[in-house]
C-alpha cells in the first residue's frame, strides 16, 4: 500500500496494491460510470430502503434515476472538497469543520483539532465519513482524520440502506459483497500501515512522504 497526494497538505488517498490508482480516483471513476451504476443498480435495487425511496422520491425500479442521482452526488462532492482544501490554503477556512464525521457512534474524536479512537474498529485512529452537502446523499467517502484539516481516503462506496452492514457493494474483482466488509478491510489495512510507519499526525505523514518520495 502506498499514499498518494490529493490536495497536500490537506487531503490524501491510499493506492491499495494492484490498483490502477489510488482509491479515490477509482471511487470517482466507479461512481461516474454509467456502466457500472447500471449493473450495480440492476443487482442491488431490491436493496434500496424505503426511507430513502421516500426521501428521494425515486421507485426501485427507475434506474437511471438512481444512476444520475449518484453520478451527480460524486461530482458534488469532489467540487466541494476542492473548494475547503482552497479555501484552507487561501486562509477562509480553518479546517473541514463539519464536513467529516465519525464513521459510527464506537468512533470518536480525543481532541478538538480532531483525531481519535475507534472502539469499532480496535484502532488509535479515527474512521470518518462523508457524504457531501446533499442529504439524503446515496454516496459516502470514507478516511482516516488525523485532524480536521488533514484525511487520508480509504474508500467510497454507494449506501442504498441505513446501516452498512445491510448494504450490497462491489469488490475490486467484481464479485458482490458487503459495504461494511470492505469499509473494514480498508480500515485495518491503513491504520497497520500508519501504526507501523510511526505516522500520528500531519507532520509525521508530510516527513514520511518526502523521505520515501511519494506524489
């Protein structure tokens, strides 16, 4: 696994091995492919709750409704984290705010300028989560805080029901399987290769990816 630079110093992205490019390029690749939505909601459309049927006002089996409502939220929400990573470089922002919280209610924050635990997942580092300014959004981006101003994306998926658990998704090799699953996995895998490369903070990641030259 390596750490690719997104908006440095601000926001990065794990490249798991054998990837093509790190994970958030290839969530936002995924989530704007009409092909790939198209099967995902011809698989899953059983899956999608009422509640956000109700929300969004689309039945199950309108598709491409489905379809654009995820493209357009990905693109949304990739807009909207450029704009915060500028605005925190132009000095208009302190840090995201708001804009990702704990990924469930075993996570939380230790300190106000962010970083934490996660009882979930047995880790010294907070799994966060966003889903843009839109709500209901039927996309979530998933990272690690190491502060309110510093992320590492691990992954994104599409959440059609109210807990990850019950939510259908995709794996790299195509094969069906569950959004929880994979948050977990990904989870794990950074944070061993956090704890293990001794990076705690921003200024630990920033001195590692100058000293092993990554982009």
């Amino acid at each position: 696994m390596k750490i690719r630079k997104i908006s440095p110093p601000y926001l990065y992205a794990a490249h798991y091995r054998n990837d093509t490019l790190n994970i958030y390029r290839l969530t936002y690749k995924k989530l704007t492919d009409m092909e790939y939505l198209s099967d995902f909601f011809d698989r899953f459309k059983n899956h999608i709750s009422d509640y956000l049927i109700s929300e969004l006002g689309i039945e199950r089996d309108e598709i491409e409704e489905y379809q654009a409502e995820v493209n357009d939220r990905m693109i949304d929400i990739d807009e909207e984290i450029a704009n915060i990573c500028k605005d925190i470089m132009d000095g208009k922002a302190k840090d995201f705010g708001t804009y990702f919280e704990p990924h469930s209610s075993n996570d939380f924050r230790q300190n106000q300028e962010g970083g934490g635990k996660s009882k979930k997942y047995n880790t010294d580092y907070l799994p966060v989560k966003c889903w843009g300014s839109s709500k209901p959004s039927l996309v979530r981006i998933y990272a690690i805080e190491l502060t309110k101003s510093c992320y590492i994306i691990i992954y994104g998926g599409i959440k059609i029901n109210l807990d990850t658990n019950s939510c259908p998704d995709i794996d790299s090799a195509g094969k069906e399987t569950v959004l929880e699953k994979e948050i977990r996995k990904r989870v794990l895998t950074v944070c061993s290769f956090l704890q293990e490369k001794g990076i705690i903070d921003p200024e630990g990641l920033k001195q590692f990816m100058e000293e092993n030259d990554e982009d």
